[in-house]
C-alpha cells in the first residue's frame, strides 16, 4: 500500500503540463480516457467549514475568445493546439468571436490558455 500512496502523491503533484502529457500517454499507449472536466485531479476542501467558503469561490472557468484581433492565423493555430479541432472548426471558432474555446476548466488551466491565445494577439476573457 505504501507504493500506492507514494503514486498518489505523485500524481497529485503534477504541474497542469504534466497532467496533459500523462493524459495524452494514458489514451494514446493504453486507450484509457480520463474524466471529463478533470475532476480527478483536484483535491477536495480541508477542514469542516471550508465547504462554505469553497462554494463562493469560482473553481471551473469558460476561455471566450472575444475576437481574433490582427494576427488571426496565428490565434487559429492556437486554437487548434488548445482544442485539438481540425483547420476549418478551430477557423470557423475563432471568425464567429464570443464563442468558448474551452469550458469548465480549472483555473490554472484557464489563465495559461488565456495567456496562450492573448500572446497569438486575441482578445479572451474568462467566465
């Protein structure tokens, strides 16, 4: 059981990079999917009345991609990294504006994607 809990705090450990790879490794080597919305990877609140704070605060994030700004093909090629869309859906995503490139991430996650997108010149905000 120690090797088990020692795996577990590996696990939990992971920076959102890793976490992605592990995921890509999992499905691809080994065709085992993870839950949707990465609810497996987030640790619960500590402590009896934390619950009550825990529900004030926001922990899932919508990236809107407000406009694609100057440098559209770049944007597009981003969000087809983020989204793993084909060319014409990441382009049809991106042209129509206001719509979620991603839904329901953690907030780590959703800034690094907001980053990501801001640095390709897109407008973005998050929900």
């Amino acid at each position: 059981m120690a090797d088990l809990k020692a795996l577990a705090e590996q696990i939990v450990g992971l920076t959102l990079l890793e976490a992605q790879e592990l995921k890509t490794i999992l499905k691809d080597e080994y065709g085992i999917e993870p839950a949707a919305g990465g609810a497996v990877m987030m640790a619960g609140p500590a402590g009896g009345d934390a619950g009550g704070a825990a529900e004030e605060e926001q922990t899932e994030f919508d990236v809107i991609l407000k406009s694609a700004g100057d440098k559209k093909i770049n944007v597009i090629k981003e969000v087809r990294g983020i989204t793993g869309l084909g060319l014409k859906e990441a382009k049809e995503l991106v042209e129509a504006g206001g719509k979620a490139v991603k839904e329901g991430v953690a907030k780590d996650e959703a800034e690094e994607i907001k980053k990501k997108l801001e640095e390709a010149g897109a407008e973005v905000e998050l929900k």
